[in-house]
C-alpha cells in the first residue's frame, strides 16, 4: 500500500494470520460448537499487528465502505430504538454482529487474504458437515444438524457450497463437484425442506453460467439434473422420508382441517399473526425480540383452550420479512431491505456487466450468499440465530473487501496472482 510505513515482519505475520482467518471461518464454522470463534479471534490479531494499515483502508476504500458502515449504524440504530419504546434491554446478542461487516471490508482490503484458502476452508467445511450428519443419522437422530439445530445447519451448508462454487481456482471442477456432491448430502440428511429452494437456485445459476457449450446444451444438461432428483426422491422410500416429504403432504392435509399444530401450519399461522401485528402497529412493531408477544393474540396461546400449544414459544417468525415488520414496524422492514440491498447493490456493481462465461470470484461469491440468505429467509428468521447473523456479516465484509481489491486490479493495478496471497 503506497505510503505505509507498517512493519514488514508484522505485516509478515498479520497476512498468515489472515490466510489461516479466512480457512478457517469456512471450515470451522461446522466442524465445532462455536465455530466461528477462531476466525474471530484470528481476525482480532491481525488487526491488532496492523492496526494503522486496516485503518487506512477505510479512506482507500471510499465511499463504498461509508455506505456500509451508515447502513450498520442505521440497523443498529432501530434495534436499539424498538428496544427503548418497549423499556426492554437492547437486544443485541445477535444484531452487534454487523459490525464486523464494515470491519471485514476494511481489513479484507489492507491484508488483501487469499481467495484459495476461503475455497479450500469451505471444502473441507462441507466435508465435515457431511461426516457429521452421516454419523448423527447412523446415531439415531432424526433430523442431524451438527452442534447447531437442523436448519441452520442446512442454511449454513448452502452458503459453503456458494463459496465452494464462486471462490474456485481454475481447473478445479473435480474438487468443487465433491463439495457439491457433499453439501447436498449434508442437507439432505438435515431433513430441512426450506434450503432446497436456494440449492436449485444454486445449481440453476452453475449450469447456465459455466460457459460450457451452448445455452441450449446447458437448459438440457440443468432440466435432466432436476428431473432426475425428483425421479430419485420420490422413488426411493428411505430418501422421501429423510426429506420429509410424506410429513409435508400430511401438513397440508391438516391445514384443510383447521390444524395449525404442525411445522407447514405453524409456519403459516405466525405469517397470518405477523401480518396482524405490523397491520395494528406500523411503525413500533411489537418490539425487537417479542414476537412471541404477538402470539398471545391466538386463543390457543392465551391458554383459553386448555394447555398451550408448543408452535406458541418458537421465538421468532420463521420468515425475515414477518419477524422484522412485525417487531419493529416500517423502520425495521426499511432496515433488513438495507441489510440485503446494500451489499447487493457493491457485489452486481463491482460485477459489473461480466456475467458471460464462467462465473467466478469474489463479487459473484458475494451476491450469490445474499442471495441464498434471502431465499432462506422465506422459511427461517436467519438474523435470530447469532451463527447466520455472524456468518452474513463476516461473510460480506470479508468478500466485499476481496471483491473491491479485485475491481481495483482490474482497472490497471498490478495482476493478482490467483491462490497466490493476493486474491
């Protein structure tokens, strides 16, 4: 970085530091309880050995990180609010996790980390999550999520196999199709019906965009795939069940008859409470956090039917959209448009126009785990769960960084070096 005086041994020490960060977030994410925390802690450090440099970054970066680091403030700025109307302590056991977005960027910029090792940490991240789950069916249980619960183990999955997908090195195509081969293993066995939406997503946006033959041969190629996974799941007995494709024919059958008590009704039930709670109050919500509040407007969760039924203390929405209108009203609906509008908006114009041919690297990475978040969180509150709240907001720093350091090659800075340390 031209006119930095930082300690080439430290400078040394801070960018293994960061090649070991970046691996890590990915593999480790998984493969333990916490496993974010060594990524943390290894972030942390090489801040620390380079603090002057990370810093600079901000005014080499410009506008874009400003714009970051304004929405953060504003999103934390509205829980803090709903937390003040509603005289509840500030929830931000998940929410103060967005500050590593601006952070990340930030640092992904002045310790420019490998684009390789976030590959390699999400391969050998997938092969653990598959192992894990093997071993968790092969122990009885029904539904594996590894140290997690079933679903965010699956979500967490799907955004391993965007970055097995969108971080490849060249020729690499054997490695990547086991990481997806494992992924789906690994959701399939969780039994968690709402990734599948995001992985033929993920899969839809592969075949098109691999540049392998023509458009027509590639159409042919993506409707065979999911042609034959229908065939597969609906012939073989053990995967239908594994999916629970059975318990959701059943769900539906019991929604016709008036019973919520079930995961599809409950799902639909808390939509249908959601809609009534931002209806009555707009701009409060029923305050961040509460939104099993809103529930006690059913007969059913105010006792008044004898026992209270179980679907009444889930905690949250299951949907991103209804948990934040109906907790904290239009300004924390305008707030989650931000959290995925504003990084969307860097990765398709860092991007550019340059969707023709295979499509790789750190800017397509990027808008690719937005949006499989998005996606998810049709089925899931993903931002009520610290893991996904903490992996989408390193996540983005980490790669909106890597993704402005690679536009800024582009434009006639020194090449990178793919895998090399400078990707």
């Amino acid at each position: 970085m031209s006119g930095d005086n930082t300690d080439p041994i430290r400078l040394r020490w801070a960018r293994a530091c960061a090649g070991v960060a970046v691996w890590s977030l990915a593999a480790l994410v998984l493969a333990m309880p916490k496993g974010l925390l060594p990524a943390g802690i290894l972030f942390l450090l090489s801040t620390l050995l380079v603090p002057l440099r990370v810093g600079g970054a901000v005014r080499r970066i410009g506008w874009p990180w400003w714009l970051v680091a304004g929405m953060v403030a504003l999103v934390l700025g509205v829980v803090a609010m709903s937390s003040r109307l509603f005289d509840a302590e500030p929830d931000m056991r998940s929410h103060d996790r967005w500050l590593a977005m601006p952070w990340l960027m930030a640092w992904a910029w002045a310790l420019q980390p490998s684009r390789l090792m976030l590959w390699r940490g999400a391969l050998a991240g997938l092969l653990a999550a598959a192992v894990l789950a093997l071993v968790q069916v092969l122990g009885g249980q029904a539904r594996p999520g590894g140290w997690l619960n079933a679903i965010v183990f699956a979500d967490v999955v799907l955004v391993l196999m965007v970055l097995v997908v969108f971080c490849r090195p060249p020729r690499s195509w054997q490695w990547t199709g086991l990481g997806l081969v494992l992924g789906v293993l690994a959701i399939l066995l969780s039994g968690t019906r709402g990734a599948w939406p995001g992985l033929l997503l993920l899969l839809l946006v592969l075949v098109l965009g691999s540049g392998w033959r023509s458009r027509r041969s590639r159409s042919l190629l993506f409707g065979a795939v999911v042609a034959g996974a229908v065939v597969l799941l609906s012939s073989v007995p053990a995967l239908t069940e594994q999916m629970r494709l059975v318990e959701l024919r059943q769900d539906i059958e019991r929604m016709d008859r008036g019973d919520h008590d079930s995961s599809a009704g409950a799902r639909l039930e808390r939509l249908q409470v959601a809609g009534s709670a931002f209806a009555e109050n707009p701009w409060t919500g029923v305050g961040v956090g509460s939104f099993d509040r809103a529930m006690q407007r059913l007969p059913e969760c105010r006792g008044e039917k004898g026992r209270k039924a179980q679907r009444c203390h889930y905690g949250h929405a299951h949907n991103d959209v209804a948990e934040w209108s109906a907790t904290m009203g239009l300004p924390g609906l305008f707030a989650l448009v931000l959290l995925y509008g504003v990084p969307l908006y860097l990765f398709l114009r860092l991007r550019g126009g340059q969707w023709q041919g295979p499509l790789r690297g750190s800017a397509a990475a990027g808008a690719m785990m937005v949006a499989m978040f998005m996606l998810c969180g049709l089925t899931q509150s993903m931002f009520a769960h610290q893991t996904t709240t903490s992996l989408y907001a390193a996540g983005c720093g980490l790669l909106l960084g890597m993704a402005l350091r690679e536009a800024h090659w582009g434009r006639g800075a020194p090449a990178a070096r793919e895998g090399a340390g400078n990707v």
